[in-house]
C-alpha cells in the first residue's frame, strides 16, 4: 500500500460487526426553485398520490413515461450546485450550528449526501468513483463530488427524463407546463458515526399525506421514488438484488426513508408494475450479495483515513479517485487555493450577525442535535 492509496479490502473483511451509526436528526430544511435558488421554506415538499400506494405492496398500472417529454425542461444544477446550496443553508443557520467555543461549526465531516453514497457503493461495485474533493477549514472537513462538465452543455438521457417524469405522475399526475427536474426540497441531517459527526444533506422525492404531520422531525412519512427495467429474466434479476437493492439501501439508510416507490418499466418505457418496498427489507433481498454492515463499515473505514490525510495537509484541496475495476483509491494534493467560495469564508464567523440580517434564518435548526 502506498502513501498516497487508499486499497478495498476483500467484501468479508467489512462485513463484520460495526460501529454505531446513529440514526439520522433532521435540524433544517430548504427548498431549490425551477432557476435553482434556495428558497428558506418548504414549497417544494412533495405528496404522494395515494392511488399510486398499492395496499397489497404491488399493483399493476400503465404508464406512458415518453409523454409530455416535449416539454421537458433540462437539469441545470451541477455536483458543485448542489453543494454550494448546502454552504448557502449553513452560513444562515451558522449561529445554531457553532461548537462551544464558537470558532467552528460542529462537524467533523460536511458534505451532501452524494458524496457518502459515492463511497458506500465502493465495496459490492467494480465501477469507477466519482472524483472527490476534499478540504478542512477552521476544524471540518467538507467534501464534495466533482465533475469538470459544464452543465449547460448538458442534456439529461431519456432514461434520466423518464425517471423524473415518473417521480412527476407520483406526485401529483401530469403538469400542463410540462416536467422540470429542477426543483428540489432537501433536508439537513445530523449523525455520528462511531466518534465522527456527519453533517450533510439528502434530497425527499415526497411524502406520504396520510402520515405526514408537518414535522420534519419524524420521517416516518418519507418516500424515495425509482424506476427499473422490469427483472423478467435470471440475470435481470441478479442485477436487481445485487445492485440496486444495495444502491437504494444506502441511498434511504443515510436519509433515513422508511420506503421506495419502484416502478419497474418494460422496453418501450412502460411502467407496468408498481412496488412499495421497505428500506429494512431491502438487505434480505439482497443477501449473499451484500451486507449493511460491509457499507457502514467501509464508510467509517475510509472516513478514518480521509481525516488523517486532511489534518496532515491544512488548507490544502485533496482529490481522491478510484478506477473502474481498480481495489485502489488514490489521492494527490491539488495546485488550488481553496474550495469553498469567499461569501461562505468571508461571512461564517467573523460577520455572522451581519449576515443573519439579511437572510431569513431556519427555526427549524435544533441546537440540541449537536
């Protein structure tokens, strides 16, 4: 093992007995418009349609995913967006957010919840990681996917259409103004994770009325939508149970969602069979082919190492990558000044009042949860 690699051990090896990672608190919560601008409210928290909660936990439908595709507004946001939304969130709630000494904020770790997920799958996948990075500042350390495309070149896939067309019907049936992926409602959490305090976010695909009761607190209610091409064959199947049930596991574990919608679609992007599937049921599903443990293990391993590294190199931005096939998570020190923006630097402390005056503050910050 090298210096400057991190190298996945064999599957068995993390699928022993692991630390507590407690359950997740929510201390906040924001909403990102249609322009992708934060919005300090929840008017972009969706409810499901019940008729698409089939009491017997499947139920057969027909849904055309390709209409109204004409008017599908592009996804403008980027990995960078969305964390920078994150850091927009923390500097109006920094004040219920501080440590006792308030010369930092109360984390060891802040990041989105993409980037946790990014590595948890790194243990039952071969696939590549997305490239990470990573920088501490004034004792956490904030972590964020990158991605060097820009995103007005980009143009989301018919898959990608389908699947935000599909979370569309779920909430609330088919939109005269068409679909847009844009907007989004996220939450704020809170975790520690054997002697690590995470902070980070995950997006809510919606709620279950009938459960809800306004309170954020209590996520009894929260609901994942997905889509998958329907398991008709062995191999479908197996693909099912050994990737997307742990995809989808950790995905809900670190948001702490209760239950996934699936739609399972047939060739022509039909969906034809609807399931409500229960986050806890999901690792039985998946047996012989993961463990929870091997993920939370895994994460807690590499976050370990992550926060050796950061403290050996203060104030400098790492990067960490892994290959596709590759056991080796490599890492270097990037020739950049910083990572988080001057607004977030320049305001966090030293003009925190200032700032409180002119952004509407989030009571829904619970200081008892740090």
């Amino acid at each position: 093992e090298k210096e400057n690699e991190f190298v996945i051990k064999k599957k068995t090896t993390y699928a022993k007995g692991c630390p507590v990672f407690e359950h997740q608190q929510v201390i906040g919560s924001y909403s990102v418009d249609t322009g992708r601008n934060i919005r300090f409210d929840k008017s972009q928290l969706k409810f499901i349609d019940r008729r698409f909660l089939p009491e017997n936990k499947e139920m057969k439908v027909e849904m055309d995913l390709k209409k109204g595709l004409e008017k599908y507004r592009t996804y403008i946001g980027s990995q960078n967006d969305i964390f920078e939304i994150l850091l927009q969130w923390l500097l109006s709630n920094a004040s219920d957010l501080l440590s006792e000494d308030k010369r930092r904020l109360s984390a060891d770790f802040i990041c989105t919840t993409g980037c946790l997920n990014n590595i948890m799958r790194l243990v039952y996948s071969n696939k590549s990681m997305r490239t990470m990075h990573v920088f501490m500042y004034k004792g956490s350390i904030y972590m964020k996917n990158w991605e060097n495309e820009s995103p007005a070149l980009a143009v989301d896939s018919l898959v990608v259409q389908s699947r935000n067309n599909f979370k569309q019907i779920i909430v609330g049936g088919e939109s005269p103004e068409g679909i847009d992926s844009n907007p989004e409602f996220r939450y704020v959490l809170c975790s520690n994770l054997d002697d690590m305090k995470l902070l980070y976010n995950a997006d809510l695909d919606c709620v279950d009325p009938e459960q809800y009761e306004g309170d954020l607190q209590d996520k009894g209610s929260f609901m994942s939508v997905d889509l998958f091409l329907e398991p008709t064959d062995r191999q479908m199947q197996k693909i099912f149970l050994r990737y997307k049930t742990n995809q989808t596991w950790i995905k809900n574990r670190l948001a702490g969602i209760p239950r996934v919608v699936f739609g399972f679609t047939i060739n022509d992007f039909i969906v034809n069979t609807l399931k409500v599937i229960n986050t806890e049921d999901l690792p039985e599903m998946g047996k012989g082919f993961w463990t929870p443990n091997g993920c939370i293990n895994f994460l807690n391993e590499f976050l370990k190492y992550v926060k050796k590294i950061a403290y050996k190199h203060p104030g400098k931005v790492l990067e960490f990558e892994k290959k596709k096939c590759s056991s080796r998570i490599t890492w270097k020190v990037l020739d950049v000044q910083d990572m988080l923006p001057t607004w977030y630097t320049d305001n966090l402390f030293g003009e925190q009042q200032k700032h409180e005056e002119t952004e509407p503050h989030n009571e829904q910050v619970k200081e008892q949860a740090f």
